[in-house]
C-alpha cells in the first residue's frame, strides 16, 4: 500500500489502543500511542471510532489525551458533524484500524509500515542450540 497523502484515519479503542477491558479501560497495546503520534507527526487525521458512549467514552477521550493523542473527530467524520438518527453511523474514512477486522489485529508496527510503506529492520538469525550460538 504506497500512500503519500494525507488520510483520514479510523481507529477503534478497545482492544486496539488499549488492550480489551470493556467497560474498564486497558492497558495501552504496545506501541499504540507512539504509533498514534507519529501518524499525527506525518499530518494524517485520526478519529476515534468507537462503541463507547457517554461517560465512557469520555473516559477513553480523556485517557487517550492524557497519552498525548487529541482525535480530530469521535465517533463522526468530522467535529462539526451531528449524530442523527435518521443518517448512517458510518464513518468517511480513508482506513479503519480495529482488532475485529478480518485476519485480526496485526499490531501497531505492522500497521505503521503498511500505511508509510516502510520496511521493518532486518534481524540476524542465530542458529544452534535455542539460538545461543552462531
């Protein structure tokens, strides 16, 4: 996936930001804010698309600000947009980040590298006895 625009970018909360502790909030996934602020740095739009409502998700807003992510928009595609129950709940955007898709949650690098088409360092293979030795 070669993408050099900007996108907008959806991501689920529970089990994909944090680890699944539903109506708790978990612990944060490894390397999920560092992700978070460097897609932010490489001036994509992040919105936090969610099941939680209400204090709930205030808390999940309020918890992730604390990491230093601010959302450009919550559970809508844009700010300004009001939840109307007449018009469909989807969200425009470019790619949906969610620990329910199809194959499952890949984890943040994997994600970070296919959304900048970056390649991940290579690691040298040890062989021998449990990789001790050479």
């Amino acid at each position: 996936m070669k993408l050099n625009k900007h996108l907008i970018i959806a991501i689920d909360f529970d089990g994909t930001i944090v680890e699944d502790a539903y109506p708790k909030i978990g612990k944060p996934k490894m390397f999920a804010f560092e992700t978070l602020k460097k897609l932010q740095e490489d001036g994509h739009r992040l919105i936090l698309w969610t099941y939680r409502h209400g204090l709930k998700l205030h808390e999940a807003v309020a918890f992730c600000k604390e990491n230093g992510i601010h959302f450009y928009a919550v559970n809508s595609s844009f700010p300004e947009e009001q939840f109307l129950y007449d018009v469909s709940r989807k969200i425009n955007a470019d790619i949906f980040i969610d620990d329910r898709n199809f194959g499952g949650f890949p984890g943040w690098g994997e994600i970070y590298q296919e959304i900048t088409n970056s390649t991940p360092p290579k690691i040298e293979k040890r062989k021998g006895f449990f990789k001790l030795f050479r």
